[in-house]
C-alpha cells in the first residue's frame, strides 16, 4: 500500500482548557516552559531561553529518544497570531549521529502547531503535527502523524493543568 492516500499526513487532538487563551499561549510562547508540557518525554530543556514574539524567529529544545540519542531542533516560528495560533517548523540542528542530522535538518519537513479558540471562560487548545511535506521515509516512520496522538493528549493535559492550576490559587 502505498502512503499518499491511504494514510493520514496530519493529526490533531483537541481539548477544552479552564484558562484564558492569553495565559495558555503564554505557555506557548516560551521554550522554556516546553518541556513541562511535553507529553513525549522527549524534551529536555530549551537553548533559547526568550520568548517568542513573531513568525521568523527560531528557538532551539535539547531533546532525546532511543532512536536517534542526544539531539538539538531548531524549531522556525512558520505561524503567528496572539493568542490564537503558533505554529513551527522543527529541523535537527545537532546530533549524536550525523545521518540523524543530515536527514532532518531542513526547515519545513513537518510542522508542530497550537490553535486556541476561546469558549466562554475556557479555551479549546487544538495541537497539530503535519508532516504532508515530510519526505515519505519520515511520514511512514511517524505513521501519518499518529504516532504522536497519545502524546499529544498528554501534552494537552499537562498545558491543562499547568493553565488550570493558577487559577485555582
């Protein structure tokens, strides 16, 4: 079977969230916070340590798996709206094994995105991976983007309760 049409090249979940959008994309916006949200347990901390004010910008999250070890991506802000949407473009920056390097390093093979619509005094937080412009190796390896699903829930709750929280103090 081939990949094109029979499988997905996006994947998206969503969530309702008890935080105003402001304060969730605050979250959004500073790498450092990142890996407290991350449900892949693939982030470590974030390089850059600013926030993240408009499309162009770069930030940069030391990351690690089985697969591929210690590694750096470099993630190119591709959409932004305050307090709406931020989307951006990972590429591989450093590695521990150059062919990891040189098969992910260009910008744009798949994008990570966050869309927020207010709902009364909550937010629907819908996070998107789309790899449609990932090389066919990649798309087959991430399955569509649904290898991501259960880690994406998981990042959802974590921003959940990171937002929810504060509201509770």
């Amino acid at each position: 079977m081939s990949m094109s049409e029979a499988e997905p090249t996006s994947v998206s979940v969503s969530r309702r969230i008890e935080a105003d959008a402001d304060e969730i994309f605050a979250v959004l916006t500073d790498p450092t916070r990142h890996p407290g949200i991350d449900g892949s347990g693939m982030l470590r901390y974030a390089v850059t340590r600013s926030t993240v004010t408009g499309t162009g910008q770069s930030f940069v999250i030391r990351m690690h798996n089985d697969e591929m070890g210690e590694y750096e991506m470099t993630n190119t802000v591709v959409e932004f709206e305050p307090s709406r949407r931020i989307a951006w473009a990972p590429a591989m920056s450093a590695g521990t094994r150059d062919e990891d390097v040189e098969s992910l390093s260009e910008t744009g093979q798949h994008v990570w995105g966050f869309s927020l619509e207010p709902d009364g005094a909550a937010t629907l937080v819908t996070e998107t991976f789309d790899c449609s412009n990932s090389p066919p190796w990649l798309r087959r390896a991430v399955r569509g983007g649904t290898r991501w699903q259960s880690a994406m829930e998981a990042t959802l709750e974590r921003l959940d309760q990171q937002c929810s929280a504060r509201l509770r103090r």
